[in-house]
C-alpha cells in the first residue's frame, strides 16, 4: 500500500532490490532510506541509483542496535530476510519505533524456522521462528495487524503497527 509521498526504511537492503522499487512507488515525493549494516552494500545502492537516475533513495550505515534514522521520519520499515540476523532485536525494534511516524507499520518478510519441517539451512541459520519473532516485535511497541499469504514455501510476511507507548527497555 505504498503510495507517492511516504517514506520507507528497507532495512537490511544489502544489493537495493527492494529500494529501487519502492522509490518507483513513493516518488514523487517520497524517500526510499536503504540502510544496512555492511559499508559497501550502501556504496553498491549509491552508485547504481546514481547509474539508474533514481534521486529519492538515501542509502546509509546502520548498526547492529539501530537504524540510525531520524525520529518520526518513516511511514513503512520493511525488513526482508534480515530480522532473524537481529542480534539485538529490542534495541533494533526501538530505534525502528522511534523512526516510524505514529501510525507506522513493520512488514517482516523472513524464514519459516519449524524443527522437522523447515530445511537444514534454515535450522542451522536462523536464528528464531515466525512466534520468537511476533513476541519480539509486539514487546517492543507494535500490534500485530496480519499475516498475508506469500505464495513462497517456507516464507511468511506478517505486518505490526506502531504503538503510541515506549517501546520495551
């Protein structure tokens, strides 16, 4: 439901994929932030956005507790096979808090983590399953919303909205 004019946190954007097509769906107007915790997948983001003409992506450094986004400067963060990389998810989820605009949503799109059903990689990779990740998230400010259905086996893509209280400490 992105529409011109919002703003959206494609956290853990690692090559941009989602950022450059985002920024088609919040332009005019809109601003795409592309963060990620490794330096050269944010200067990858820089120079093909640069190279593509697309002017409405900001591509920056995180850390591995915050987002390093200005307060009540999104509409959407969307974190895409990345939340399970959270080591600090509390810390991770309070800064996103802090950046969402009141009203704000989270859409995880992440790894089913299920012993006995999911594969091997998954198993051995993730770090928690589709429950871990829903309590995380609801205890550090936000209402579960849905769960829509992906159509990829071994997915799930849930969304939360920001609650009006501080998130967990």
């Amino acid at each position: 439901a992105l529409k011109p004019g919002m703003n959206i946190a494609d956290v853990g954007a690692g090559t941009g994929f989602f950022s450059r097509m985002f920024a088609l769906k919040v332009s005019p107007g809109g601003t795409v932030f592309a963060v990620d915790i490794a330096k050269n997948f944010v200067e990858h983001i820089e120079a093909l956005s640069k190279k593509e003409g697309i002017g409405n992506i900001r591509a920056s450094v995180c850390t591995d507790r915050s987002v390093e986004l200005p307060e009540n400067s999104i509409d959407v963060a969307f974190i895409c096979d990345v939340y399970h990389h959270f080591e600090y998810p509390f810390d991770s989820m309070a800064s996103i808090h802090k950046a969402l605009r009141p009203g704000g949503r989270v859409v995880i799109v992440d790894f089913e983590r299920v012993v006995g059903v999911s594969p091997k990689f998954a198993i051995e990779h993730v770090r928690c399953g589709k429950g871990t990740v829903t309590d995380e998230v609801k205890d550090s400010g936000f209402d579960f919303v849905e769960e829509k259905a992906l159509g990829m086996e071994g997915q799930y893509f849930i969304v939360f909205s920001k609650r009006d209280v501080a998130p967990r400490e």
